[in-house]
C-alpha cells in the first residue's frame, strides 16, 4: 500500500493520514486552563475515518473469541458424531452414485434396443439437442411453499409459433 | 576418473576442485533437492502441536464447521439435476472427440525435426478431447471467483480497502488483496500495487450466493439479457461481469446504502467441469441463469 | 453420432410398429427442501452453534455510527456481558471481556424493534414473518390427484389402466415421423387436456421396459412377441392434468407410494428412475 515516489500524485492511505493531521505548532507559552479539552479533536477526515472503520470490520484485531478447549470426554463425542455424520454422508453418495450407474446403463441399453426394433425412432432419439435448456419455471427448492403454490392457469402457447427444438 | 567412479557407486556429491583443472564441470551431476523442498519451519516446532493438526480437527485453533446449515442449491443439484443432466448430455455410441492438437511439420526444411511443432488448426493452443458423457463427468460447478478489480484504485488505494469489504459483505467469506501484475503506462498502472480484491467461493458459500445472485439480483437488473452463449473459455468456464450499480441490488448492500455511496463492479468467473461450454450454460440455466443467443452448430 | 446414420444401411424393419410404445415418467419437482431427518436436524444445530461460538464479534461500530440514535437503540437492546470486578469470585469462570462481547461464548446480537407509529408503513415492515406452511391442505385429505401434496417430494404423474392396473402413462406409436418425445408429449395432452406445461427432458430414452403377454420380463430378453415400453422424462411445470375421460383415474405419488400402487416387478424396473426425495 506504501508507494514511495514523493513525487507523483497518488494520494495513499499513509499519506492520507499524513496530510490529514495537521500537527500544531509548539510554539507559545504552554497555558493550563481548568475544564478545557486537553485531547486533540480527532483530525482524520472522515474519508480516512471510514477506512479505518472499513479496515478494522475486515481485520480479526479484537474480534476473535478464545481458542476452543474441550475435554477428553467432548472431544470423544465430537469424534463420534463428526464420524457418524462423514458415514451417513458416505451412505448417501454411494446410493446416489449407484442410481445415476444404473440409470446410465439403463439409457444405454434401451438406445441399444431402440436401434435393433426401429432405426428412424432410433435416429430421431439419437439427434443432439444443441439448443436444450432448463426452463426458467425450474426453482431451487425454498424451505417454505410461495403464496401460490402451483400456477393452474397455464395457457398453451399457439402451436404454429413454437418451433422445434435443435 | 576417480570422482566418476565415487559417484556410480554411491551417489555422493562431489565437488573435486581437480576436476575443474581437468576442463570438467565443476558440478554435481545429482540434482539438488534441497532448494525444491520447502520446509514450513513452523512445522517442525514443538510449541503448538495443535497447529499441526489438519484444518478440520476441532483441536485446530483454525477450525471452522462446514455443515452448519442444509445446503438447498447442492441438494437440488443431487435430487433433480443430476439425472437429468446425464440423460441430457448422453448420446448412444458417441465416440471420443479428438481437440485441436499440434500438428507434424511437413518436413520442406531442414530446420523443421528441430522446431516445436505447428499450432493446431484454427487454435492458438491445444484443446482437449471431448469424452464420451457417462455417469462418471456429469458436469458440476465447482467454484466461483468473485474478481473486483476497480481502476480507481491506482489513484487511491483505498477504493481497493472498499473493494475488499464489499466482497466480504457479499460473500460473508474473507477476501484476498489484488495486485497488479505488470507496468501498463496506458492505464497508469505500476507492478504491485493494490488494485482490488478477489474471492473463491465453494460449497455453502458457493451455494449462497448462487441462490442470491439468480433469485435476488438477476430479477432486479433492467433489461438483463442473461449469459451470452457465446462467452466462456471453450472448456466449461464462463464468466459474467456486474457493473457497479448492479452490485447494489445484493441485499447486504442494499439494506447499508448510506455507508456504500460507492459500489465497485466485479467479474464472476464460474468454475464448472463440464467438457464445453454448451454444456457448462446448460448446467447454469438449471439454476436459474438466464441465457441469450443460440449456441454454435458445432457445440458439442 | 448422427454420422452413424449415413454409414450403416437401413435395418429391415421386423418387429411391428404396435409393439412400441412411448411411456411418460412425468414429475413433479419438490417446490421445498426436503424435510431434515432427526440426525441432520441435530447435527446442523451443533455444527451452527460451533460457529456462532467461533465467529468473530459483531462490529457494530459499522453498522451504527457513534453517536447516532439507532446506535442508542442497538446498543440498549443489547444484554450485556458479565465484566471482571476486583474480589469477586466468578462461579463460571473468569469473564474475558473485549469489545463488549465474552470472548468464552457465542455472541448474542438482539435486533432492537423499531417503534413506530400505529398503522405507519413501517409496521408493515416491521411485522414479523410468519411463513407458509410446508404441509397444505391436500396433505391433511390426502388428495393424491392433487399436485400440491408432499412439497418436499418428487411426485410422479400414475394412471389406472382398467386391465392392467397401475402404472405410467403409456402411449401407442402410429408412425415413425414423430419421435418417441413428441409421441409421449402429445399423447400426455390428448389423455389429460392441453392446460398444461411440461418440459421434455431429452429425445433420448431413458429405460426400456419389456413384456410379454402383459407380464414384464428382464431387458435383456429379445424373443420375437415382446412389447416394449421406452420410457421419456419429463417434467411438469404450471397446468395439472385433467382427464376428460370422467372414469381415468390418476395420480401424483412419490416413490414410497408408488410403490404400493404398482406390482414389485413394476417397481423394481423402474425404482433407480425415480427419485428418493
């Protein structure tokens, strides 16, 4: 962030704070007067202000809290359930993954099939959809239903309009 | 002669000063490893054992959890998406397309068996082979790079400090300083200095912001006409830019106006494993990406 | 490869064109995440509270600037921390105290309520929210024509054939012009009225469902009488299907109650299609 050429314009964050403070002159009789402030009126421009502000959200200075300790006995229970949670993940990926093998040979076969009993049916299902999409109406799952749960008042687009897909 | 038969038999670096005098190289024919191996000295102290221990051991005074919320974005990829991908992508007796490779000399010079080979036809570099789509590389996303690097940083490197907060804010994930890379007169920019931020964003974090970037931005930018499908890099990632007035649709911004006067444009670059981008814009229309154009005939 | 096409010759054609059929998997999408089971429900609690143990501290100094009323308010909402005094024995441990937050616990961060006026459009902000609930009503009457039962489930659109019984959509191919999607979508329209918006997945098919004498035999048999039954994905997106034949009866099942509807062998042909949430 430091950017030592004194000549060019680039105003840095150092610099700023440099010309920002205007530090007073000492010159004078010192003069002690009851009641009056004897902090300086903070001098940082409220730009430099925000930096700071900004720098001190994004830093762990002062933010962080202690060092987690657990005992034997929590560090035991810890281990359990980190470990019955990684086998149920495991149970879940293996079952996932076998559906989506089995799926694949399924798509595989029946195109096998296809091809042995009508090579025009064949041919037509065989074609690359370059073009294919998702649709928009596809949404992520919320963790509760919208207001209107499902649109019924679906109307068909003209026939003639909608083109063929490819 | 010595020397040579001390390094057959035992592999001992030898540094004979004889050796030069007999016009040899003074040096050792063993590679140095010593100057490859980095060692994290840290490591090797015995003050805090912790530290040693992986990043995901609660012991470890870095530790985080993970799944700390139901993570719907990656569970609709696993439910729905995923078949329906595999069906989408799978084509019966696809073959192995070859990518653009390097290519033989025709060998009308001599210099020709010495000089790298020619660059592949119609590419500046090599491509890869498109594989068969099987059960095995459905395309997933794998992360997003939030890239912020803002112009107005050379001037005054604060907007980089800004810049950085406003990532952290979007993405509730600690963002790392962008620098410069080389001297570029033209934009008065000079090697090193602080130019941005950038962060990578993966699993929950990814999912977040997916959800909020297509449920809450995209729907509130005029006009948008969505991914172009013509971007991306030819390999399955794609990348998208945000101008700085979009930037302030994201909630955590929106909700704070009064401390961001200034927003800062970003590039979102997506990371996916699909083979092509075809099929990386097929996956991203799943999440609801809105995407313009027609794809190139030969896309696939 | 289309290319496959150009180089191997037309195959005679030998098994009858009314031995295909084009069968309909269409579903409907969970439109809520999926219910939690009691483990994850637990474990996402623990793993939550270890975050909220290790975050850091709220800055409040960004969100409220000094001296500013809405700092005033945040700040008198807030509860607190118990601070360290000379001589006094703490029963839980010593308080670690920096920037208003014990540094042993999670943070606790109130959010001060707004006071407004009555009936300001504040108020209206104000409210709390109150979100839909996750079962409806076609849940409590058990509706299965409905397609707002079983939020978090795929459901999967079953009729009732009055010979064989339950079981996928399934329609007859006339003529090789069309392919088996378009076959499946228009069939799907003709059976359940044109209301409705569905999304074909793929011209590919995904499975193959053989039979013969009306009795499902393995995919891999190829005698000379079998029908066979390609299977087409799709997926419903606005619309419902209704019948205008009065006496159809029709479904929309997860795979649990699809189970129950359909004969095993059915089921165990088809079950890797379908989804399990």
């Amino acid at each position: 962030m430091l950017r030592s050429s004194a000549k060019s314009s680039i105003q840095t964050l150092s610099r700023g704070f440099l010309s920002a403070e205007q530090i007073p002159s000492k010159s004078g009789p010192i003069q002690f007067v009851r009641g009056k402030r004897t902090k300086k009126v903070s001098s940082i421009s409220p730009q430099t202000q925000k930096i700071i502000t900004q720098l001190s959200v994004l830093s762990a200075r002062k933010k962080v809290p202690r060092v987690l300790k657990l005992s034997n006995e929590d560090l035991v229970r810890h281990d359990a359930v980190q470990r019955a949670w990684g086998v149920y993940q495991k149970d879940k990926r293996i079952k996932n993954k076998s559906d989506l093998a089995k799926q694949y040979e399924a798509m595989n076969n029946a195109m096998t099939d296809l091809k042995s009993t009508n090579r025009e049916l064949y041919d037509l299902a065989n074609v690359r959809e370059v073009n294919k999409k998702f649709p928009l109406e596809f949404r992520i799952p919320t963790h509760f239903p919208p207001n209107k749960v499902w649109y019924y008042d679906y109307v068909p687009k003209d026939e003639t309009k909608t083109t063929k897909e490819n | 002669m010595f020397s040579q038969k001390l390094v057959s038999q035992g592999n001992i670096r030898l540094f004979s000063t004889s050796s030069a005098a007999a016009g040899r190289v003074g040096c050792s024919l063993v590679k140095p490893v010593h100057h490859l191996i980095k060692i994290d000295k840290n490591k090797l102290s015995p003050r805090f054992p912790e530290l040693n221990l992986e990043k995901n051991d609660i012991r470890n005074p870095g530790f985080r959890p993970v799944a700390t919320h139901q993570d719907r974005v990656a569970e609709h990829y696993t439910n729905t998406l995923q078949s329906d991908l595999l069906l989408m992508n799978f084509q019966h007796n696809q073959r192995r397309k070859e990518g653009l490779k390097r290519r033989q000399w025709d060998g009308s010079s001599p210099n020709h068996p010495s000089r790298t080979l020619r660059k592949p036809k119609g590419s500046e570099v090599e491509t890869p082979d498109i594989k068969i789509y099987t059960d095995k590389n459905i395309p997933i996303i794998e992360s997003i790079t939030l890239n912020c690097y803002t112009k107005l940083a050379k001037d005054n490197a604060n907007h980089a400090i800004s810049a950085a907060l406003q990532l952290q804010q979007i993405t509730n994930c600690k963002p790392k300083p962008l620098h410069s890379r080389k001297d570029v007169i033209a934009w008065g920019v000079r090697r090193g200095w602080l130019m941005g931020a950038k962060v990578e964003l993966k699993g929950r974090p990814l999912s977040q912001f997916l959800s909020t970037l297509t449920e809450i931005v995209f729907p509130r930018i005029r006009e948008f006409k969505g991914l172009s499908s013509r971007a991306g890099d030819k390999t399955g990632n794609l990348s998208m830019g945000l101008t700085h007035e979009e930037i302030s649709f994201f909630p955590e911004i929106e909700s704070n106006q009064d401390q961001w006067s200034k927003t800062y444009g970003m590039h979102i670059n997506i990371k996916t494993t699909a083979q092509t981008d075809t099929e990386a814009r097929r996956l991203l229309s799943a999440y609801g990406f809105p995407i313009h154009g027609t794809e190139r005939k030969n896309a696939f | 490869m289309v290319q496959s096409r150009s180089i191997t010759p037309k195959v005679k054609e030998t098994i009858p064109l009314e031995s295909l059929r084009s069968t309909l998997l269409l579903a409907r999408n969970p439109i809520v995440t999926p219910d939690l089971t009691p483990f994850e429900k637990v474990y996402y609690n623990y793993q939550e509270e270890l975050e909220r143990r290790l975050m850091w501290t709220f800055p409040q100094y960004y969100y409220f600037r000094k001296g500013t009323l809405s700092e005033r308010r945040f700040v008198a909402a807030q509860k607190g921390p118990v601070t360290k005094q000379p001589g006094v024995f703490y029963e839980k441990g010593k308080p670690d105290v920096v920037h208003n937050r014990e540094r042993r616990l999670k943070q606790e961060i109130v959010i001060p309520r707004q006071e407004t006026e009555e009936g300001s459009s504040l108020d209206e902000i104000n409210r709390p929210v109150i979100p839909n609930s996750r079962i409806t009503k076609a849940d409590e009457i058990n509706d299965i024509t409905s397609l707002e039962r079983k939020l978090p489930r795929t459901l999967y659109l079953l009729i009732k054939d009055s010979k064989l019984g339950w079981r996928l959509p399934s329609f007859s191919i006339e003529n090789t012009s069309k392919g088996l999607n378009e076959v499946a979508e228009e069939g799907l329209r003709k059976l359940g009225g044109e209301a409705i918006n569905t999304w074909n997945v793929s011209n590919t098919v995904t499975a193959v469902l053989k039979f013969q004498n009306d009795k499902l035999v393995k995919s891999d048999d190829s005698s000379s009488d079998l029908t066979r039954e390609y299977i087409i994905k799709s997926h419903i997106l606005s619309g419902s299907f209704k019948p205008e034949d009065s006496n159809l009866e029709f479904a929309w099942l997860s795979k649990e109650e699809l189970k129950d509807y359909v004969s095993e062998d059915y089921f165990n042909a088809t079950e890797f299609l379908l989804s399990d949430i």
